[in-house]
C-alpha cells in the first residue's frame, strides 16, 4: 500500500461509521454503514431489511467517511473506490463491531456484511489555520 493509502486506513480507523455510494435500478444512493478495517481491506455491516447490499454486491462502490462532526479542528475526508463482496465476519470481525443497533427505521435490525478492498483511495484534509495551505480543495 501507498503512504497516501496507509493514511486513509488510519483516518478510517478514527470514526465508525461512513456511507456507501452506488446505483440502484439506474439511480445513485448513499446509505450508512457502519465499518472496521481488517488487513488493510474495508468490511462493513448494513441493515439488510432495505436490501442495498443486494445492489452493492458485485459491484464497484465508493465508500467515504469523514470527521466532519466531531469538533476536531483539522478537517479531513476519505473515500475508497472498490468491488463489494457479501462475506460471513469471522468471530474476531464481529467483536471489532460491537453491538448493532436493536431498531432500523422502526425494523429489527438485520445485519448483512460486505468487504471492499480498496482499488483507489482518496484522501481529503483542511488545514485548521489560515497559513497552512489545503491538500486538496473541496
């Protein structure tokens, strides 16, 4: 992996939760999903009750996640671009994700897993003072 995508890993590892990005019958959607990073690979666990995953599995995703919201003055973004595959976590996987929520939208909730590994990765920060430059614009 590339300094630039050892980082983003790092970042990722910092917040729990992001949102995956692809097309559904011709249209585009995000949905939230909460992540942990295993071997350098991206693992998520949705509510399968809305049936994304369905659309994601086989297909090429963008995955992001943010600090946007968490009072931290230096800012920044990741995304990961890369092919969903439905997986079982393993035991050790499923301890990294500690409990799911009880309720999706009024639903049980009903887990379902997918593993990306990441094919482009994409990292964004804003600089928290004026004399330092942005690394990218956004």
């Amino acid at each position: 992996m590339s300094p630039e995508d050892l980082h983003a890993i790092e970042l990722l590892r910092r917040v729990p939760y992001g949102r995956v990005a692809t097309s559904m019958r011709a249209l585009p959607f995000l949905a939230a999903a909460r992540h942990i990073v295993v071997d350098g690979r991206v693992v998520l666990r949705m509510h399968a009750g809305f049936g994304y995953h369905q659309a994601c599995a086989g297909s090429v995703v963008a995955y992001g996640a943010d600090n946007f919201n968490t009072g931290d003055p230096g800012l920044w973004a990741v995304q990961f671009t890369g092919t969903a595959e439905l997986v079982e976590p393993t035991t050790a996987e499923l301890e990294l994700f500690g409990p799911g929520p009880h309720y999706v939208d009024g639903e049980l909730f009903d887990p379902v897993y997918m593993r990306i590994e990441p094919q482009f990765v994409t990292v964004h920060t804003l600089a928290p003072t004026a004399d330092r430059h942005f690394q990218h614009a956004l």
